[in-house]
C-alpha cells in the first residue's frame, strides 16, 4: 500500500510501508508528520498508524534547527506516477466541451425568439430595437454561463491541475519530472493560454501538437511548454 506524505502544508511524496518505517527509524520523517491513502477521509499524523520506534544509530533528529539551511519539499517524480490513458484525456476533453454545449441553450432559445417575433423574410437584419427583451436576456445569460464556466475551470487548474473534465474522469496536469500540482502560470498560461496563442500564427500546429500525445511519455507540445504531464489520480487533499 502506498502512503501520500505531507508536513507544515507541504507533500513530501508516496512512499511504500517498509520505507515509512525505515525513515521514521532514521529520522527522515517525523511522528508528527501526516499521511493519506486511498480510502481515508481525512489525513492523520503517522504516529497513529506507525508505532514510535528508536532513531538508527546515527539517524539526524527532527528537532528544528534554526541553523540548518532551508529544505525544498521532496515530492513524487513524474516517472513514477502512473500516466493517463489515451482514453482518459480524450473523454475528458470532451467532457470539458459538454458544459459550454449545455450554456449554449439559452442562446438557441433566442434565436427561437427571434425567429417567432422578428420578419426573418427582410434581406436586413434586424435593428436592436426589434429584437425581443427575452431574446437579449438568454444571450446575456449564455454569456455569463460561458464566463462562470471558464472562471471555474482556471480555478480548478490553479489550485488541483485539472479541469472538469479532468476532474470527472480522476486525473489530473502534475509538473515534470517533480510531479508537483502546476498553479496558475503551468497549468493556464502556459499550457492553455500560451498554447492557443502560438496555434493564431503557426499552420496547423494544433493538428501537430495533439499528434504528440502518441509519445511515450503522452506528452503535447503545450506539456512541453508548460514542462508539465497528465497523470491517474485526483491529488490527495492536504489540511
């Protein structure tokens, strides 16, 4: 069984049972840091599932030291996280189209509208003042609609790697090769943002970068930007 580790907010990766315990024995964790694994509703500290044994011979202690230069938080390297499936990232990217297709209804039942009360036989379109009140409000509201949605997706990129659709079929963007969660400047700018702004200039290119999802590593071009990779998984939610 493999156990996600955290301590002072920070992840410090998923480690295997034996390994816990040799690194609580060496000091390398503490009884005091949390874990998580698949199944719990909530983290708790490892001294609750892992008894207190002696530090190794040796073993640094994991009393603070005000001195010691500052650590980078350890975390799970891409590579050994398991990779989506093909599968996985086209059913969510349809996924993610789904909720503006359902936004646009309101905007069809104006156009309904529209066409019941507006004389569609003119060659001229219709002036703004002839187009009817609820027609104007159900374009207002797909617009707000679209804007909530968008809203809502950047949210979950920044703050999980995943969109809706991501999210519905549990994986999510992790950056490579730390495997850490990519925040806003990876997840959007960079890899949806950025992305679609080089596709306006460069023929083809969304053609070319899906094409790279057949790599071995599946990663795209907008992975490669963004120095980022799609893997299985929701992340862990720490305290």
């Amino acid at each position: 069984m493999q156990y996600h580790l955290a301590r002072n907010g920070q992840q410090l990766g998923v480690f295997e049972e034996a390994e816990i315990r040799s690194g609580l024995a060496a000091g390398r964790f503490l009884p005091d840091d949390l874990y998580w694994t698949e199944g719990m509703a909530d983290w708790l500290s490892l001294s609750s599932r892992f008894p207190a044994s002696p530090p190794a011979p040796g073993a640094v202690s994991g009393a603070f030291n005000p001195y010691a230069a500052p650590q980078t938080s350890l975390t799970l390297p891409s590579s050994q996280l398991k990779l989506a499936s093909l599968g996985a990232r086209l059913g969510a990217h349809c996924l993610d189209l789904l909720p503006f297709f359902v936004g646009m209804l309101p905007a069809l039942i104006g156009v309904a509208l529209i066409g019941m009360q507006v004389d569609t036989t003119s060659s001229e379109p219709p002036a703004f003042d002839e187009i009817p009140a609820g027609a104007i409000a159900t374009f207002a509201l797909t617009i707000l609609l679209w804007l909530a949605l968008a809203g809502y997706n950047i949210y979950l990129l920044a703050t999980r790697g995943q969109t809706l659709g991501k999210k519905w079929m549990q994986i999510r963007i992790v950056t490579n090769p730390q495997g850490e969660n990519p925040g806003f400047v990876k997840s959007f700018l960079l890899r949806s943002f950025v992305n679609a702004l080089i596709g306006q200039f460069v023929p083809l290119y969304a053609l070319i970068d899906v094409c790279f999802i057949f790599r071995e590593d599946r990663r795209c071009l907008h992975d490669m930007i963004a120095e980022t990779i799609v893997v299985g998984g929701n992340p862990p939610a720490a305290n």
